[in-house]
C-alpha cells in the first residue's frame, strides 16, 4: 500500500495560535500544510479594510507567519496551502514572492482566483432589495484550482474564498491523480478537511468532555494521513497537548453542518455513511465515505454593510434583580422616545446566588444591545442615556464598560448562482492561467429520508439529571441559522437518546427556538442527532443581538439542561 498524504492543519480562523504553523513544520513530517483563515465574518471585516486599501483584503497575519517559517517549510519540502487570500489572492501572492526574494528564498507561488462575483453582482441578481449592492461577494469555490497549481509545481497556494475542506481535497487530489468523478474518494478527502479545517477543535478544544483532555501542555494541531481511496486516519504530532479519539473527531464532523447530505462545489458528502474506528493512542480512523455529484448550483457569500450598532451592560446586584432590570428598561424607554433605534434587545444574564459570599455571586447582567441605520442613534446619543441614569437608576447602579459611539455592523445573506457562472482560475507560479470547468456531473439534493421518525423511548427507572451526564454537543452558526450537534458513546444511550431528543423535546428544552422552523436530522453511524434552528441569530454574527451571536455555546446551553435519563445508561 502506497504510502498515506501527510496533511495538517495550522490556523482555524484569522486570529488562530500564531506559533502554530512553525510549531507544525518543527514537530514532525508534514507532505502538506494548511490554512483556514476565512468565515464569513472575516469577509466583511476584510471587506471593510479593503475600502480603505483597495491592495489589502488579505490575511496580514499570514504574510508575518511566512516570514517566520516559509523558509523552514521549503526547507522540509511541505507545500503551504491557505485560504488566507481572501479578497486579494493575486495580491497576498504578490507579497509573498517579494517576502521570498528578501528573504533568499527559491519557492514557487501560485494562486487561485475566479470566486470574487462582486463585479458581476447586478448581472448575477445579488443586490439585496434592502441593502444594495454587497460589499463581498465570494463564491464558495472547489479544490480542483489548488490541485491544478500543485500539480504545475508550486509550493505555496494561496486561495479566496474556497470551501473549508478544499485545502485538504485539493492536495490529496493532485497527489493521488483522481478524477472529477472519483466521488467516494472526494467524500472522504471532504470528511478529512473538515475535520481539520477547525484546528484545535479535533484534538479536544471547546469539547464537552473536555475534562477528559490532555491540557497539560497547549493543544497539537491536527494532521490527516489520506490514503488513495480517500480514507484517512486523524492523527496529531507526537508530545503535543489535547487527544484525538472518535469523540473528538466526532464533535468536530457536527460542527457547522446542516443534512447528512454535506453539498459542496466538487462532491456531495454522505455524513451518514462516516465510520470512525479509534486506530491506537490518538489515532482515529475515518472510512466508508461515500460521495455523489454536487448540487447544480454554487453557494455564495454575501456581506452587505446593515448600519450601527451599540451596546451597553448594567451591572445589577443583591436583591430584587428582576425589579432593578424593570426600572432600567424603563427609563431607556423614556429615553429612546424622541429616537428610538430600530432594533433593541434585553438580555438578563445570570443571577445571583442565595446568601452571597463575594460581589461577584450577588450580581446580575443586563445586557442593551441596539442597531440602527443611523450611527447617531445608536453612538453617544444612546450610550450617553445610559450613564445619565448613574445617579437616578435603580440602587447599586453601576456598568462594565464607559459610553462609546458603537460602530458599523454587517448582514450577512448565502445566495446561489448556477455551477457555470463561476469561472474557478489557477494561476500557476509560472503565471499560466489554467481555467477550472465545473463539476462534470451534478445531481439535486435528496433529504427527503434522511430524518427518521423517533421511536419509543425505552422503559425502566430513571434518574432527573443533566443531558451533559451522557450526550457530548457541538453547535454554531452557519449564517443567520445555528445548528447543535448532540452526540452519545454507547449503542445503549444512543437508543434512548434518538428517540427521545425530538425537534419538539429541543423546543421544551431551549425555549428561545420556539418560533424558529428548526429540522432534525439523524446521524446513526456517528450516533448523534443534528439540528438547524433557522434564524436564530438573526442577519450573522455581525449582525446579530444575540448575547452569544455565533451559538457557539448553545449545546452547552442544552447540555445543562435536566432531564429523565434512564438508570440503565448513566
């Protein structure tokens, strides 16, 4: 058997561990290194920054960390493959042939372009009847324009907006030679890139069973070995801080995802179809993924520039908290009424505990949050309201934070344009110019059975306790919508635990998604149940009043929550 593709990871967002790509060059063989530094977030924060400098739009960071370790890479001959162009990929890659050349270093640097549709935004139909025209609009772009670059024998790739897992697929489809239609093999190269594309969060960051981690020392990055079929073993560098078990794999394939059905640019992914078999001390085997042909149409990222926003927090302590949070909100009433913004949001936060030993467990927060089209009403006009109430407010007033003007917000919307509309470019080291066909094949989606009914809940004794007691939950944003992974161990608390966590027991549960659409979908070969709670934060993140407006902590929310647990699975 051919020796496996060595693939790690090294960043899982922009402001990812600084150290990580030297850390992973240094700590053992590496065939390929990659990236992630683009969410949809960090589009409109570049958008924004690109108004300012039309040659910015690219992960500086990056740039610094090559400066550090590019060298060290050529040296150990691992290619870097990084979303981290962003807006500007041709520019980013600019850049680093004059790092290069300052440095004294022989690397060949290709990019890829082609997901930038902002130009063709009113042809393609992405105005939105609110906003306008975007500030971004980025196609989510495939692997087949890294693999061509590789191929023609870079070194370093850098991309825009790509789909997370194509950094991953995109190497071991040039290393390996398939086909486009080698969709089993995609599949698990997919599985593979998503699964690394968060980083730490595969080797046990943000776990539920975090105490069960290795945190002595800071967590290792992880790393796939792929194999020629697509299958690959989920591994991390030797003496590094964290664990790789199929529970950490697992929490990490129910991040941020919708259906079993995992659409993308090259290949549709059966996540129904995952086996994880744990393959000795943090080695976690991932096999008999299958693919099918993409969907027909390409996702697109959308960030429009929504208004202001602001918020302020009311510290409350001791007693009669819900009384004090009445009078605050009151007299903010008062105070909106000559110009009131158009979106205001209470949240109280916490509350405090029975005979209080120390300040902090006799307080309370109450958080305002406010957006408007209007910087003015939402800058000093609002924040000044707040303090003016310091010394005519309810008793004990004080806030976490001084008056400010607040600052722009962004919306983000996905829209879909067909498969040929989007010309994926790979734009050698030599500056050849290799255009990507789309998919040659492509089917619509099918959900239609991919959420079966919940049976009967099993009988016997039962204990009142926390979901967290047997079920892990992973959960976060995919635009305005949150989707909350919840998984289980054993084959006895999965039967009891699919039939029992239904759409309407998720309701009971978190309150806050009644009035939501919210779809369940049943992922047995990884014993867990997925949901997408349409709308719940709102426009995105930016955009977003919600206290935690990525939901990031929602399974956690979930997992605190008591409930009958049979005696039999504790």
């Amino acid at each position: 058997m051919s020796q496996p593709l060595r693939v790690g990871n090294a960043s899982g967002f922009y402001g990812d561990r600084f150290s990580a790509v030297r850390e992973m060059l240094e700590g053992g063989p590496l065939d390929v290194l990659t990236g992630d530094y683009l969410a949809e977030l960090t589009m409109l924060i570049l958008g924004r920054g690109k108004m300012k400098d039309p040659d910015a739009g690219y992960a500086a960071t990056f740039l610094r960390q090559m400066e550090e370790s590019l060298g060290l890479a050529v040296e150990r001959g691992t290619a870097i493959v990084a979303n981290a162009g962003g807006l500007n990929p041709r520019g980013l890659a600019e850049r680093l042939r004059e790092l290069a050349a300052r440095l004294g270093i022989d690397v060949r640097i290709a990019h890829v372009e082609g997901d930038d549709l902002l130009p063709r935004a009113k042809e393609l139909g992405l105005a939105d009847a609110r906003h306008g025209r975007p500030l971004t609009a980025n196609a989510y772009l495939g692997a087949w324009g890294i693999a061509e670059c590789l191929r023609a024998g870079a070194d370093v790739v850098v991309t825009g907006r790509v789909t997370d897992a194509s950094l991953v697929v995109g190497p071991a489809a040039a290393h390996f030679g398939w086909a486009r239609d080698d969709w089993d093999a995609l599949a698990g190269a997919t599985v593979a890139g998503h699964v690394l594309e968060c980083g730490a969060q595969a080797t046990g960051g943000n776990y539920a069973f975090f105490q069960e981690i290795y945190n002595v020392k800071a967590l290792g990055f992880p790393i796939a070995e792929i194999h020629p079929d697509g299958s690959s073993v989920i591994t991390k560098h030797d003496g590094t801080g964290g664990a790789v078990t199929v529970g950490t794999v697992t929490a990490q394939l129910l991040y941020e995802i919708g259906a079993p059905s995992y659409a993308g640019p090259d290949v549709t992914t059966r996540f129904d179809t995952i086996a994880l078999e744990q393959d000795g001390p943090d080695r976690v085997r991932i096999s008999g993924v299958r693919g099918v042909p993409p969907p027909p149409s390409t996702k697109v990222c959308l960030n429009h520039l929504g208004g202001h926003r602001n918020e302020m927090t009311f510290v409350l302590t001791g007693l009669d908290i819900e009384a004090k949070a009445e009078l605050a909100k009151a007299q903010m009433e008062a105070a909106f009424a000559e110009a009131r913004p158009a979106r205001v949001e209470w949240t109280l936060i916490g509350a405090p505990g029975p005979d209080p030993a120390t300040q902090g467990e006799a307080a309370a927060l109450l958080r305002c949050a406010v957006l408007d089209p209007d910087p003015e009403k939402v800058g000093r006009a609002f924040s000044g309201a707040v303090v003016e109430l310091a010394l005519a407010g309810y008793p004990g007033f004080t806030m976490t934070s001084p008056p400010g003007k607040g600052g722009p917000y962004g919306v983000y919307t996905p829209a879909y344009v067909p498969n040929e509309a989007v010309e994926q470019v790979a734009v050698t080291h030599e500056g050849e110019r290799i255009t990507v066909p789309p998919a040659p094949l492509v089917r619509d989606l099918d959900i239609s059975a991919e959420s079966p009914p919940a049976g009967d809940v099993p009988p016997g004794a039962t204990v009142r306790a926390p979901l967290g007691r047997v079920a892990g939950a992973r959960s976060g944003d995919k635009g305005g919508d949150a989707n909350i992974g919840v998984w289980v161990r054993t084959e006895a608390q999965w039967r009891w635990l699919e039939p029992f966590l239904t759409t309407e027991r998720l309701r009971v549960l978190l309150p806050e998604t009644r009035g939501h659409t919210v779809h369940r979908h049943v992922l047995p070969n990884l014993r867990a149940v997925n949901f997408v709670v349409e709308g719940l934060l709102q426009e995105g993140v930016s955009a977003s009043t919600r206290f935690d407006p990525q939901g990031k902590a929602l399974g956690e929310w979930l997992r605190s929550r008591l409930v009958d647990i049979p005696e039999a699975v504790l």
